[in-house]
C-alpha cells in the first residue's frame, strides 16, 4: 500500500507554493511578454497589409497619371505637328509669292530694257539712216536739219511700232 509520509505531503506544499511563486514570477511575465510580442507581429502584420493595400491604390493611380501624361503628352505632339504643317505650307505660300513677285519684277525690267534698248537702236539706225541719205545728197547737212530728219523718222517708226522718241 501506499505510505504517505510527512516529507510527501511537505513536497507537495513545496511543490505547490513554488508553482505559485514562478507562475507570479515567470510565468505570467513571460506570457504577457509573450502575447504583447504577439500583438506587435499582428499589428506590422496588418500595418504591412495595409501599406500593401495603399502602395496598390497609389500604384494604380500613378499609372493613371502616367497613362494621361502620355496621352496629353502625343496630343501636344501632334498639336505642334499640325503647327509645324501649317507653318511650313505658309513659308513655302510665302516663298512661292515671293518668287512669283520676283519673277514678274524681272520680267518688268527685261521688258523695261528691252525697250530702252529697242529705242537706243532706232535712234542710232535713223542717225545712220540720215548720215547715208546726207551723203547720197552729197551735201553736208546741219545739225538742225540731221534733228529735224530724225524726228521725222522717229515719228513714223512711232506710228508703225508705238515707240515715241524726240532727238534734242
């Protein structure tokens, strides 16, 4: 059978008041210490999960800036183009006009020279012209009656070709 002794029952008390001593100790501290632990590792846990969430939203958004920036970005590039179009046909416009303008200038002068140099022609052709008829003549003629002749002579070359011309 079994023999309970004194010392039994005194190392049970002993037993019993040092579980109570190290669970006040020990035991509770190091579960508290435990579970606040516990608690720290859920809240990063769930702090991470939001800032998670939150870096996902703003991910998202900044792609929907981003995608309108590039959007606003190929509207003023094709905006500008169009400028750029529209600019370069109002230069070569311009240029055209100018060149235009330019060649009707010159063809102005060409005609212009043309016929200053038409009447230098006549006017040397009727000095000849009166300087054989003088000699054919065979008398000298005076500078009046070389003036009048020529007048004559540009008169009707006037009437045939329009040119007016006076010797003085």
């Amino acid at each position: 059978m079994l023999d309970f002794s004194v010392t039994f029952i005194i190392t049970i008390i002993n037993i019993t008041i040092l579980f109570f001593i190290l669970r006040a100790i020990l035991f509770k501290p190091v579960t508290k210490f435990i579970e606040q632990r516990a608690k720290r590792l859920q809240d990063s846990f769930d702090k991470a999960e939001k800032d998670k969430a939150e870096a996902k939203k703003l991910l998202v958004e900044y792609e929907d800036i981003l995608k309108r920036a590039n959007a606003e970005a190929q509207e003023i590039i094709a905006a500008a183009n169009t400028k750029a179009a529209r600019q370069a046909e109002f230069i070569i416009a311009e240029g055209k006009a100018e060149a235009e303008r330019i060649a009707a200038a010159s063809q102005k002068q060409i005609e212009t020279e043309h016929q200053q140099a038409l009447a230098k022609f006549r006017l040397e052709a009727a000095a000849l012209v009166i300087a054989a008829s003088s000699r054919l003549a065979a008398r000298e003629m005076s500078s009046d009656d070389t003036r009048r002749y020529a007048n004559m002579l540009f008169d009707e070359l006037s009437g045939s070709s329009g040119f007016k011309g006076n010797l003085r």
